[in-house]
C-alpha cells in the first residue's frame, strides 16, 4: 500500500496520526498516562457515539430525490386551492428526504413486525421546510393526542420484565379504545406488514388546510400511491424473512436505489370545503376515519421519485428530524386534536434527542436563506446572520443593523381561520361513529383476507386475559356480527358472554348503533 497525504488519518484537532495501534504508555508493557491525548479524544468520542433512540419509529431509514408538481389537475391550476410555491408550476422539482420506520420497536428490531410503517417526507421549498409525517394506513388508533403516551406504552415492552409485543398490554388498551377497531382492522389484516417500503401507500392521516392567495381555505387530506403497487406479507412469511434478517426493508430501499431502480408515488388529494360538515357521519377533524372517495375523489398533485441514497445513516437517518409543526405559505393546520398534539411533541423531542440546535445539521437545515436572533445552545454550530447583518445586534427591533421583519407588501397574507367561540371544556367530539368504518372496511373484503384478519385477531387475542378477550369480542360485534362470531368461536368466547357488557362508560354510540345492542342475540 502505497500513502497517499490527502488520506492521512487525523486527530478532530487537524494532528496527523503516525499510530492508531498502540497506546501510548511507558514501556511496551505500561502503563498507560492521563495526558495521552489523542487516545482519550478517540475513545471519549466513541463513549458517545449513540444519541436516544427515537422514543417512536426508532427503526427507520431514510432516502433523498425530487417532487415533481403537475401544476394542474385536468383544466384546473392548483393554485386555485393553494398558494404554496412547490405546486403552482407544472415540472418544478423540490428536493425532498423521506424517512420510513417501523413504529413499536427499538432501533435494531425487526423490520417485518405488525405495525403500521411511518411515512415522513421533508420538502426543501424555496419558502424554507414542509414536512409531511404520516403513516401507510391512512388512519389512527387514537384520535386526542392526550392519549398518545398511554397507547404507546400499551405497545411497547413491560416496564418489569421487558417482555416485548405482549398481546395483553395492547389489546388492554384497545379494549377500551373503540375508536381504535377501525385501525386495528387494517394493522391484523393482510395490510398490516408491507413486504418492504417500496410497495407501500403513504397518507397524512390527520387533516390539514389549504390556502389560496385569496386566503379561500379548504380542508385536505393528502395520500401517496406507488407506482409499482402494494406489496404485503402473511405472518407466516414474515416469520420466514426475520429469521433470516432484521433490516429487510431497509436493504431492500438501498439496493434498489444503489440499482437505479428508483422507487416512485404519486401525491393525491382529497379536499372538502372548510366546515364541519355536519351531513356527514364522521368528523373531517377525526384521524379515525377516511373521507369516502365516491364523495371526496383524491386529485393527482405531483409524484415523488427516490434516487439517492444516505452516505451516513447516522448524520442523515437518525438525526433527521420531522415534524407536523413545519409547514410553508399556503399550507396550514386545522383543529385536528392529534395534529395539535403532535405539533408540540415533534420538537419537543428532538430538542431533547438530537439537541437545541437540531436544525443547523444539513439534513435538517432548510435550503431557503435562515436569518434569526437564535443564538446558543449546546452544539451551536454556526450563527444565523443575515448577509451584512450587524453581528453585534442579536435581538430585533433595532436601528443599528440587526434582522428585520419582512415587509407585509403584495405576497403578505393576512392570517386565515374558523372564527372561534365556545367554553373551555374536556370533551369528546360529537360524531365518534367508531364501528362503521370498520365494519365498512370487513364487509368489502374477500374470504381470504377474512380468514388472514381473524387468524391474526384469534392469534393475538388467545394470548389475552378472558375480560379482555370478552370486551373484543364485544367490540367485534358492533363491528360486524361476522367477525365477532368468527373470533369469538376462534377463542371460544360465545355471543352469551359477551351480550351484557354494553358500551364502555367512556361511550356514546348512535341510535343505530344502541338498536344493534339491544338486538344482539
Ligand atoms: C415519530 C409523537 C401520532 C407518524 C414521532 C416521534 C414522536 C411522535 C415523539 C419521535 C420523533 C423524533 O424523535 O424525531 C407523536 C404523538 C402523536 C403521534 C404525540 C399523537 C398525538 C402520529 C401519527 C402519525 C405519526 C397519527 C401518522 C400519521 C410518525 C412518524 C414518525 C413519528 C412517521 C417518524 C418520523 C421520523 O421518521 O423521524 N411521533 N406521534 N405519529 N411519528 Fe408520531
């Protein structure tokens, strides 16, 4: 091997290394000093080589290309329903990061569990960052944020023993979650492990608004379809692949990408006028729920292609950092309890996992101009002057040179939103309507994705206590009376034991669903 100087190893002080063998010490056989500084700068290092674990979605991997908007659907512009910069031309290319994940499991685990996957897209826009956070199913299992940190532990191993992916401690919770029957149809069904993340949907799930530059909103729901259609695993295959590996999905990501085959979707939308719409059902703000298509068609925005691997998985996948909070002109929130939750806890926690100044890395950093008044902080890595800005003034308003507040000129808008009033209060919305859906979803499906989804169901659930069991089986009647006599028979639970239970205290069902009750039996 011959050397060559532009590869000489180094100190992180720029000191060129002439031994990473041997330790410094006295004598060949020690012992070793306090000032060997190149050793203790080495080691100290990699005594710190791990950050925490994303507290959700710790298993993940990222990939990096391009959207593409198609500027119109059919005779209408986009900009019709939005003004946000990334749609308004037919063929503009925003470069994009797009981190998928699994949900429950710690940051080595198998990639082919029953879970739902994570779908998180960062846009690079010329107005700074959006981020997209969303899942593979298009609903959730919960539908107030509060209730997030309880769901998850119910997911997660036991505190005592860490026993992991016990079947009592999440069907405990979702026994008395019946807004949870809708998702747990798709997470037990042949849906609920993708065979890799290429052949996988993506949605939004919660609902978000768009914004026109006439400040006209209107309530969307975004959902991404892959070219190459949707691929899934029985329990049975996926046994197969995780005793074989753990990261299957995310070698199979990079190597298709390393291949130039490069994965492809296309970003659909669904809007609804901005309202509460109550002819309908089910709450446009309810996370638990679809809009149906027939009523809401999704709108082919642009479509996004994969073509670039990470060249550091930690410095671009686990240091990424996403959150509902990140939006741009023309694109806005609703009230969406979850989403509201959500906007909070995404930074929260990445202040704390990554660091205050999380978003100064480059995967993180948004390639439009960044002038603010932030200063400090663990790992501050540069400072966010404006060119030409007077470094002395780090606060605003000023007359000596400091940032200023952007003009309100011709692109200002005014801040758009539902007029509000009411009583503070805790309470449900109104329209929790938790068995339809659900039950809409087992009717429309074939024989064999029935018996794949009770299979799954009568699995998990003969590992449960006998009220736990009882309260599914309750709840799988409201659902369809199908699927609650099949799973009931599966783990021998008939409609006798179950009759009486009644809704949870936590409960308001609809006439219709009180006269099913009543008429069970
Ligand atoms: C990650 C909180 C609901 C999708 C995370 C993280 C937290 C979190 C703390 C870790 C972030 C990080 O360390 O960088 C919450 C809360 C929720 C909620 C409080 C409800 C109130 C949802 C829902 C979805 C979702 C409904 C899907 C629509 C994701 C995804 C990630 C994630 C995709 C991974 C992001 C990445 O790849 O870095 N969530 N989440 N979450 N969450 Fe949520």
């Amino acid at each position: 091997m011959t050397y060559e100087p532009d590869q000489t190893l180094t100190t992180r002080q720029g000191h060129p290394v002439r031994d990473n063998q041997n330790t410094r010490t006295i004598g060949s056989r020690g012992p070793a000093t306090l000032e060997n500084y190149q050793f203790l700068e080495k080691m100290s290092h990699f005594d710190r080589e791990r950050i925490p674990e994303r507290v959700v979605h710790a298993r993940g991997t990222t990939a990096f290309g391009y959207f593409e908007s198609y500027g119109t659907w059919g005779d209408e512009p986009i900009s019709r329903y939005t003004r946000a910069k990334l749609f308004q031309e037919k063929g503009k290319r925003t470069d994009v990061a797009l981190r998928f994940s699994t949900v429950a499991g710690g940051r080595d685990s198998s990639e082919v569990a029953r879970d739902p996957r994570g779908f998180a897209v960062k846009f690079y826009t010329e107005d700074g960052n959006w981020d997209l956070v969303g899942n593979n199913l298009g609903v959730f299992f919960i539908r107030d944020a509060i209730k997030f940190p309880d769901f998850i532990h119910s997911q997660k191993p036991d505190p005592v023993n860490f026993e992991a992916g016990v079947a009592n401690r999440a069907f405990d919770f979702f026994s008395q979650s019946p807004e949870a029957m809708h998702m747990i149809m798709l997470v037990f069904g042949p849906r609920g492990i993708p065979a890799d993340y290429r052949h996988q949907q993506g949605f939004g799930v919660n609902t978000y608004r768009w914004v026109n530059a006439a400040g006209e909103s209107k309530l969307v729901k975004y959902h991404w379809v892959p070219k190459d259609g949707v691929k899934s695993y029985t329990s049975e295959d996926a046994a197969n692949v995780q005793a074989g590996t753990l990261g299957s999905h995310t070698k199979d990501l990079y190597d298709a990408i390393e291949a130039g085959d490069h994965p492809e979707w296309e970003l659909r939308v669904q809007l609804m006028d901005d309202h509460d719409h109550p002819e309908l059902d089910f709450d446009p703000l309810d996370d638990t729920k679809v809009w149906p298509e027939e009523l809401f068609p999704p709108k082919p925005v642009g479509r996004m292609v994969l073509n670039r691997n990470p060249e550091n998985f930690f410095a671009e996948n686990e240091q990424i950092a996403f959150g509902t909070g990140v939006l741009v002109d023309g694109l806005e929130f609703s009230d969406d309890k979850m989403l509201v939750g959500r906007t909070f806890s995404y930074s929260d926690t990445q202040r704390y996992r990554v660091g205050p100044n999380y978003l100064q890395l480059p995967v993180n950093a948004p390639k439009a101009k960044v002038a603010t008044n932030q200063r400090d902080g663990q790992m501050a890595y540069h400072v966010d002057h404006a060119p030409g800005q007077n470094p002395h003034v780090n606060y605003e308003p000023s007359i000596t040179g400091g940032v200023q507040e952007a003009p309100k000129g011709d692109d200002y808008h005014a801040e758009v939103g539902p007029e509000i009033g009411g009583r503070l209060t805790r309470a449900r919305i109104e329209r929790t309507n938790d068995y339809k859906q659900a039950g809409e979803r087992f009717q429309l499906q074939e024989e064999w994705e029935k018996e794949e989804l009770i299979a799954n169901f009568v699995d998990a659930l003969s590992q449960c206590d006998r009220p736990i069991q009882e309260r599914m089986v309750w709840h799988f009647y409201m659902v369809h009376d199908e699927l609650g006599r099949r799973v009931g028979e599966g783990i021998g639970v008939s409609l006798e034991d179950v009759k009486d239970l009644g809704p949870l205290p936590t409960q308001r069902l609809s006439e219709e669903e009180l006269q099913r009750v009543a008429n069970l039996g």
